[in-house]
C-alpha cells in the first residue's frame, strides 16, 4: 500500500460511514469550484485546449460532483444500515471495496481524475492515484489542490501505482495499457479502439456534419470518442461535404480572437495531427485545411487510413454504396470480421429511425449514438468494458462496490416449500407431481400471416417463370380450339 495510513483507513472502515462520505463529496465540491480559475488556467497552459473546452470539462467535473452529492441520503443510508437489525432483509446491499487504485489517461487529466474519485468516495472506499507522466504540472496541481480539501489518510497521490495485492484493491484502468491480470480491475478499450459514423442518405445530412464535426475537432481532436472514419451513402457524399466545410468554417469563426491560447509547444498535444503529406501519401484527397482541422476523402478502400486510430482535428470521409455497404465495411475494418476482432468503442448512426434501428443491430460496438453526438463524449476516457455506457457519466458507485446481500425475513413461498419439503411424503409428492405435470402458459402468437423473403423468392420466381408460361399454354390452346372448330365447320 501507498502509506500505512491509507491502508489503516481501509481496515477500519472510516471512509464508509455516511456522515464522512457526505462531507467529503461536499470539501471535493469545493476544491473544484473554489478553484476553478486556477483549474482552468492550468489546463490550457499544460495541454493547449481552448478556453472554452477548460471550461466545460470542469462543469461535467462539477455536475458529476454535485449529482452524487444530491442523490446521497445520510438519512437512508443509516436506515439501510440497521435494515436487519429491525428484521428486513437488505438483499441489495453493496459494500465498498476497501480501496481503489486509479491510473488516469492524459486526455482530460481534470474530469478523468475527478469522475472516478468522486464515485469511488460516494461508494465509501480509499482512492490512491497514479500522477499523470505526459501532463505532470497539471497533475500535481490538481493532486494539491485535492489533498487541501479531502482527508489526506484516505486519498493519497503516488508516482508509480504498487502491484495491487488481491483482495480489498479494486484497480480502474483508463489507459488500457496494464493488462488485466484478474477479476479486480475495471479496464477501457484499448487506445486503439475506434470509433465510426455512418451517414444515410436518410439523414439530416447538415445537422449530422454539425455533430460529426464537433466531435472530430473538440480538444484538438484528441477525444477517445471522435470518430476516426466517417462511412457517408455514395449519394448524400456531396451534399455532406458541403455541410461539413461550413461547420468547420463556423468553428474557425468561433473561436477567432477568443479560445485560441495555446503555444507552439501546445499546439503538438492538441493539433490537427496528420500532414497533408501523410493524408495524400496514404491515398487521402484533401477538401479542406483550417486552423481547426482537415477534412479529406479516401477512395481506396485498401488505405491505412482505413486502419488506424486518428489524431488530431482530422475528418476522414469513405462513401458506401448503402446501408449493408457500410455495415459490412464498420465490421470489417473495426469489428469482429477482421483478423483484429476488436469491438468498436462507439458508433454515430445518422439517418431515418428505421435505418438506425437496422445498423444498431449489426454494426458491433460498445454504445452506439442515433442522430447525435453528445458533447459530454468528448470529455474524459473511454467508458469502462462490461458496464452499460453512458453519455453524461463515465462511472457509478455501485462499480466501486461488491454485492453482499443480508436477508434475514425470507418470503412466504420460501417457507411454505421448506414446510411442506419437511412434512410427510404424500404432502411433499403430491407438490412434487403437480410441478412435473403443469404446463407452460400458450405463447399466444399469431399464425405467421407475413410472407418471409424465401417465399418472396418463390412467388417471385413462379411469377416470372411459371405465369408467361400458362399464359402462353392458355392462348395456344385458345387458338388451337379455334383452328380446330374451323376446321369441322369446314
């Protein structure tokens, strides 16, 4: 463990006690927000993101903060607390994990930092925090700004994070770089998880390039969820293009004279991240280069840019010939097709509601975001593998905790079987015969009435085939009747 007090506050348990856990998510409330010029003046001197962008990650810092703090009841959780002793069961009861070793990406160091601390508090636990090598100013800033507020025996920043020990030491992974060596650890994809957009023809193609457009470019285009290829129908490409160039265009409007802050030095970590060299040497035509970005098209469909995860305000747009196109496409360079068999982190589906409902359903991906792309996305690390994602909320307490269930009281089915089970053998048989010989309720479905796509192919081949056929078959014997009544007559 970090220190002996660290370890110390996790055997007794203090961190656990309501009373402490509401009073500490009250003193981090207030080190963000008492703090939240200096907060935001370091993150752009130490990462080169606009003003703007400083500011909304501190308020989704914040939101996450004062969300846990609002939902926590001192008052319920005592009552929970003394469920059995009043003889109810408690069989829902969470537990905190004792202590929660934290490895944060540099993308986001603030909310990345804060979202996890501040549920790993509200779930009761210790949090020890691996300081942030690529951003060590803003790391230790925020590490003294932390420590100022919170109880320095249950919260402790260290350089390097120790070999967790197995049991009490829940490992959260952000960078997805330390493998994941037993069931105590909650881990994100990889870096290299992608991400995709699929634009309909059904869509509202300018509203779509809008969203597209702010979550390829928004802190430098270095969020996990921009989307590193753009999949546009063959037939709405122009049209998309157009619209993307416009967004853009208002972006760079935007900001002129007001968010632009970074330096040279800056502007490396939060740039437009591939050359037009690079763009055209990987077969890419360029359409547009701005302060704020590149938009480019791929043809060749055999391009690594096809491959790769993205970096940098850099839209890359690939047409498909339809929505399987696509589909196919997503699965195949991304998904579970290729030889990589990654799932995709996220994808954009833009189009009629029909049209998404059917992509949704194919294109393997963790979340997937129908006609938006929540701007609460681009801030902070990539949702953790195996927990429903959310748009707003990276984590939740019960991810910090362990299930560990107190039933006391039992239900009246329970007792009457114990009962019964325990009584004489004709009571327990007689229960025992009618369970084996009861019967399902009746699904209750329809007769299929609705002519399947095999059947389709029948009707259609006995229409083309069959029909012309008996036609010719019935107008042939028509005049051979004919011929043949004249031929008596005559």
């Amino acid at each position: 463990m970090p220190s002996t007090s660290i370890e110390s506050a996790a055997v007794d348990g203090r961190a656990r006690t309501p009373r402490f856990i509401q009073r500490q998510l009250a003193n981090l409330h207030k080190a963000i927000t008492t703090n939240a010029k200096i907060i935001q003046d370091a993150i752009v001197a130490d990462t080169g993101a606009k003003l703007r962008e400083a500011q909304l990650e501190i308020h989704l810092s914040i939101s996450v903060v004062k969300e846990l703090y609002d939902n926590f009841s001192v008052e319920e959780a005592l009552s929970q607390e003394y469920r059995v002793a009043r003889g109810q069961d408690w069989c829902d009861r969470n537990d905190a994990v004792g202590t929660i070793y934290l490895r944060p990406q540099s993308h986001n160091l603030v909310y990345s930092i804060v979202s996890p601390l501040a549920n790993a508090i509200a779930a009761g636990n210790c949090v020890v925090i691996e300081s942030n090598k690529p951003h060590q100013a803003l790391s230790s800033k925020i590490a003294e700004i932390i420590l100022q507020h919170l109880d320095r025996d249950t919260i402790a920043f260290v350089k390097d994070l120790p070999e967790p020990p197995s049991k009490g030491v829940l490992l959260i992974d952000q960078t997805g770089e330390i493998p994941k060596m037993n069931a105590s650890s909650i881990h994100t994809p990889g870096s290299s998880a992608r991400v995709v957009a699929l634009v309909d023809r059904s869509s509202d193609i300018v509203s779509a390039a809008s969203s597209i457009v702010q979550a390829r470019t928004a802190f430098g285009g270095n969020s996990v969820y921009a989307p590193d290829i753009v999949l546009v129908n063959e037939f709405a490409m122009k049209e998309f293009v157009q619209a993307a160039k416009i967004a853009l265009s208002i972006s760079i409007e935007e900001t002129k004279g007001q968010d632009i802050t970074a330096s040279q030095a800056t502007c490396k970590i939060a740039g437009i991240g591939l050359t037009e060299k690079e763009l055209r040497g990987s077969g890419a035509n360029v359409v547009m280069r701005g302060d704020l970005g590149t938009i480019a098209i791929v043809e060749d469909r055999g391009s690594s840019l096809l491959q790769r995860k993205i970096y940098g305000a850099c839209l890359i747009l690939h047409s498909v010939r339809s929505l399987d196109d696509g589909i196919d496409l997503a699965n195949l360079q991304y998904g579970t097709v290729a030889p990589r068999n990654k799932t995709l982190l996220a994808c954009y589906h833009f189009g009629a509601p029909e049209a998404a409902k059917y992509t949704t359903q194919f294109i393997d991906s963790y979340a997937s975001f129908v006609n938006h792309a929540p701007i609460e996305l681009t801030v902070g690390p990539a949702a953790p593998i195996g927990f429903h994602p959310s748009a707003t909320h990276r984590y939740r307490p019960a991810m910090f905790s362990v299930p560990k269930a107190d039933c006391i009281a039992g239900d009246s089915a329970s007792r009457s079987l114990a009962s019964i089970f325990r009584a004489e053998a004709k009571a327990w048989s007689d229960v025992y015969e009618k369970q084996i010989t009861s019967s399902l309720a009746p699904t209750r479905q329809k007769a299929g009435k609705v002519v399947g796509f095999f059947d389709q192919g029948l009707i259609t081949g006995f229409v083309v085939f069959w029909v012309p056929v008996i036609a010719s078959a019935v107008v042939g014997s028509g005049y051979g009747i004919r011929a043949g009544i004249r031929m008596t007559r005559s």
